[in-house]
C-alpha cells in the first residue's frame, strides 16, 4: 500500500503506528464526505481542462462505487492505508489506474482532510439541532401533560417562590433554543471552503476554487489560501463550546430530576426501562442515566479545552499536531447525540405526581407583600417588613 506521502523510503512500524495515530479508525465517518470533496474537485480540474472528461467520469464513478461498496463493509480503511485519503486514492488507482493518479493535482492532504472535516462539521452542527429540537419538543409535551401542577421555586436548596412544572419545563425549552442557535452559529464557521488552499500556500495552477465552494455548499471560499491552515480547530472548537453548554444544561437538567426521584420529594416517576436494579437490595430502582448524564459535562469540558489546548500556541501554517483534534471532535459530538436523545426519551415518558407535592405556606410571602403594595399603596420595603414580621413570630 503506497501512501500518498510515500516516496519509497522505509518506514519504522513504530512510527507508523505513532503518525497514523487513530485516524485509520476515526476516519471511518468521514468517508463520503472526502468522495463528495473529491468528486467536486475532479469536476473542477476538468471544467478547468486540467484533467479529461473521460478520466473525470472515471474518478467519479470510481469514487461512488468504493463509497457503496464501503457502507456495505466491503472494505475498511487499515493501519497500513493511514487514513481515509490513502485508502480512497490507493483503492480508486488500483480499480481505475492511472486516471486515479490524476486525482490528486491542485490539492494537499491538508486541504483535502479541513474540506472533509467542515463538510462532517456542518451535518454535526444541523442533526444536533434537530436532535436538540426533538429535546424541547418533548419538554413541551410535558407541559401539556403536566404543565399545571405546582411546584416550589427553589433559591439556595430552599423553598422560594410557587412555580409549576410549565415554568420549570419552559427555562429549559429556552435554554435548548438557545444551543438550537448556537449550533447554526458553529455551521456558519465551518461554511468557508479550504479546499485548493492545498498546503496553506495554493498552487499555481488555474484552480477554480468558487466552483467547488458552490457544488459543496459553501457560503464563502476562505481566502487567502493562508487562512485555511490557521483557522483549524476555530469550526471545531466552536461546535465543541456549544456542546458544552448544551451538556452543562443538561446535567442541571438531570440534577433537578434526581432530585425529584429521590424518596424525600417524590415529585416524579421515572419509566422502569430508565432506570436499573440493585445486585444487593432487592428494592431498588436507580436513576443511573441521570446521573450519567450529570457527569458527560465533564467529559465535554475535556474535549473542548483538549481542542483549545491543540491550536493555542502554534505557529501559523500547517502542523501535524491538528491530527490529534479528531479523537475530542468526535468523542463530544458522539456523546452529545447520544446524551440528547436519550434525555428526550426519558422525558418523553416522565411524569410528575401532584399528590407528593407540598408547598409551604411561606412560599407565598412575597406574593403578599406585593399584595399589599397594591392595596395600600405602601412602599415594598415596608410591605416587605410587614410580611417578614409575620414569620418572625
């Protein structure tokens, strides 16, 4: 297997394994979104007369053909490919010959893999709102449920003020908006298309690179060529800092429900297929996905500042250290989809009980200082002592 690196030198397996790191793994997702790349930039390379037609249908229609034969695990990408990009080139010559070596002009593996990259960032960032969406439409079908029934507004763990199941349902709805919109933001920033930035210098060849930046989607080709290099983990860092606010939102959300759950409130059933038994205690149902649920920020805080912690200090230009922002990209995206839909499911099935929900006579006292205010035209401040003395007796 010829790399396409490779300029037939020996290669320590060592260092193999040390370079090629996880990305004959994680490179699995980004499959047909490098053949979507590539295709584009074929077609470029031939409107442009850089490439023939006929090797341009070929490469096309090879491409299809290893994406097909890939989703159906025909194939995989090894060790020995490295990573996607080798695993596609090397099957695609070796099916096609030498129109698969054309393929490659104009562009370099460091543009090649941010095209691939922002193209899977942006599906990311729009199933995430969706998924997201599914969240806060399930908040409020719990609403419609149980949104009348009351329940105590806590400040500092203590009785504070009467709310209900709708005011709590709904800052969390809004709270959920709020990460729908940052994730648009997080696609605008993936939305500048690198490719034909090759190395981070160009090339000089007559690339038409708005071509491809309007047959993949692109709002904007990234100029100059030098950004493109510069801005990596900027559309990565962005996406995994909105996930960490959803996540950090979602743990509060889980910490309420536990709560709730516990035998002291009472204030909710959980579905029996949501929680887990005891080896020991035959009673017992756990809330473990809500506590589960508690703990993901964490890891999420840990991709985000792993990210963060890759680019800060780099030097401009192209450096194989952007390698290693793969493993905490993926990793938070892949929990947040599995955090948010299974938190749309629990509550989907959550239910508040009324009869195990008690409000103490003292939650109602600023309700009555403002009563007060209103019907002896007096300060709140002395409506405010007024009440106060009442429960100071």
């Amino acid at each position: 297997m010829s790399r396409l690196w490779e300029k037939g030198l020996p290669l320590d397996e060592r260092v193999l394994r040390y370079t090629a790191g996880e990305d004959h793994i994680l490179d699995a997702r980004l499959v047909p979104y490098d053949v979507r790349a590539s295709i584009a930039h074929a077609e470029m390379l031939a409107a442009r007369k850089l490439i023939d037609e006929a090797d341009c249908r070929q490469i096309s229609a090879g491409l299809a053909e290893l994406e097909a034969s890939f989703a159906k695990g025909e194939w995989q990408i090894g060790l020995e490919d490295e990573d996607v990009h080798t695993a596609l080139e090397s099957r695609l010559t070796a099916a096609i010959g030498e129109a698969g070596e054309r393929l490659h002009l104009g562009r370099s593996r460091n543009d090649q893999v941010l095209t691939a990259l922002r193209l899977y960032l942006r599906d990311a960032a729009g199933d995430l709102a969706r998924r997201t969406g599914d969240l806060a439409q399930a908040l409020a079908e719990l609403g419609k449920r149980n949104g009348n029934v009351a329940l105590p507004g806590y400040t500092h763990m203590q009785h504070a003020m009467p709310s209900s199941v709708e005011l709590w349902a709904g800052g969390f709805r809004e709270a959920f908006a709020d990460a729908i919109a940052g994730f648009e933001a997080a696609d605008r920033r993936a939305a500048l298309n690198p490719l034909g930035s090759a190395a981070g210098y160009g090339t000089p060849l007559p690339l038409d690179r708005d071509r491809t930046t309007a047959e993949l989607g692109f709002a904007a080709t990234q100029e100059p060529v030098t950004a493109a290099q510069l801005s990596r983990g900027r559309a990565e860092s962005t996406l995994l800092f909105e996930i960490t606010l959803l996540m950090q939102d979602l743990g509060r959300l889980a910490s309420d429900l536990l709560l709730f759950y516990t035998q002291e409130f009472s204030y909710v059933a959980l579905p029996a297929s949501h929680t887990t038994g005891s080896s020991i205690m035959p009673q017992k149902r756990n809330p473990d996905v809500l506590e589960l649920v508690r703990a993901a920020s964490a890891t999420a805080h840990a991709c985000l500042n792993e990210s963060l912690g890759i680019t800060a200090k780099l030097p401009s230009g192209y450096h194989r250290d952007l390698q290693r922002l793969k493993p905490p990209l993926f990793r938070g995206i892949d929990l947040c989809i599995e955090t948010v839909d299974i938190m749309a499911d629990l509550i989907g099935s959550l239910e508040f009980l009324p009869d195990n929900i008690r409000l103490d006579d003292g939650i109602f006292a600023a309700e009555r200082a403002y009563e007060l205010v209103r019907s002896e035209g007096i300060t709140f401040r002395e409506a405010y002592r007024r009440v106060a003395a009442r429960y100071a007796e």
